[in-house]
C-alpha cells in the first residue's frame, strides 16, 4: 500500500489513498457528467476515488463517514483529440463486451486525468454519497473548476461499450441531480500553483 499515490491537504484531514478511476458519459455530447456548475452539464466526468489510509481498504472505509474522497474532473468536447489520454480511449476497445478484461503494459499517468497543474488550485467542495447503489454518504466531493476536454470522437468510443445486460450499449451512466438537502458546497482557491 506504501506504493500508492496519496492525497492530503485542501482541507482534508489525513491522507487518502488512490483506489481506482472511472468515467461517467452520456449518449451524446451534450450530457454525461454527474454534477453540473451553474446548471451546466460536462459530456463526462471523471472520478478518482480514494479512501482514507487509516481504514485500511476501499471496503472497510466505506463505514465511515469521513471514509472517500473523490476527485472529480469534468470533461469537455472539443475538435482535437487529448492525445495524453488517447491510451484510454485505446484501452476501451480491450473491453467491449460485458466481462471482458484488459491490463495494459503501460501505465497511466494520474496527472493525464487532470486539470493543467496551475489550474488545480481552485475547486468545490461539499460532503456527499456514493452516486452508485448503495449510495453511502460518506464521500468528500472535491470537484475541480477547470474541465479538461476530449474530442467528440474520443468520446463515442465510451459509448461502444456494451452495459450489464449484455446487449445495448452503456450510456447515460450517470445520477440525475440530487437535491441539495443543506448541503454547504464550498468553494475553495487555495492559491498555491
Ligand atoms: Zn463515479
């Protein structure tokens, strides 16, 4: 476990531990994220899950309330490709039927799936649930205002995965918008980059 990045600070306490990344799409273009700003969908969003290293693993720590956090990086469509992600995009076509499985000979840089390095300083934040079944509140969202972007092309190779039943394409795989319940959203520029 010492080998696994980490993160702290940004008003975290202690240090969370890197689990695992995944990506949330729509059917086109024009939805796919989970949150919106201002009312503004993204065409997917990426979520870099991690939980906190004194529960020890993914499972224990979702007993807790203080238990995750992820990352949350909103992606924009644009005309040119993200060639630092384009190993991603390759590794979809691995995995398109239901039950396949790929692992690539190559890494993949964390630093890819995220904003530009001096625009990671600002993002939002608020104390929120899985947006998965079971749903368990026990995530600090921590949502970076800058998207990043891949190409409309990049993004139709998400869509030409096959979902759980086997059969039709996976898309739309994100929560409709929740309520807000009192929850404080906040918004942090912690200055340093
Ligand atoms: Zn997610």
């Amino acid at each position: 476990m010492n080998k696994l990045p980490f993160i702290k600070g940004g008003g975290l306490e202690g240090e969370y531990v890197f689990s695992n990344f995944h990506f949330h799409w729509g059917s086109d273009d024009s939805k796919g994220s989970e949150h919106t700003f201002d009312g503004d969908r993204y065409a997917a969003e990426i979520h870099l899950v991690h939980f906190k290293k004194d529960y020890g693993t993914l499972a224990n720590a979702l007993k807790h309330k203080d238990g995750l956090v992820v990352l949350g990086v909103m992606v924009e469509a644009d005309d040119s490709d993200n060639e630092s992600l384009q190993s991603v995009v390759d590794a979809l076509e691995e995995v398109v039927e239901l039950g396949m499985e790929f692992h690539p000979d190559y890494s993949i840089p964390l630093d890819a799936l995220l904003p530009e390095e001096e625009d990671r300083h600002t993002f939002f934040r608020y104390q929120g649930s899985l947006t998965t079944p079971t749903c368990n509140e026990v995530v600090t969202w921590i949502l970076f205002q800058t998207p990043i972007s891949l190409s409309s092309s990049q993004l139709a190779q998400f869509r030409t995965l096959i979902g759980q039943d086997g059969l039709h394409h996976l898309q739309d795989n994100f929560r409709p918008i929740q309520p807000l319940n009192g929850r404080e959203v906040v918004f942090v520029d912690t200055g340093n980059y």
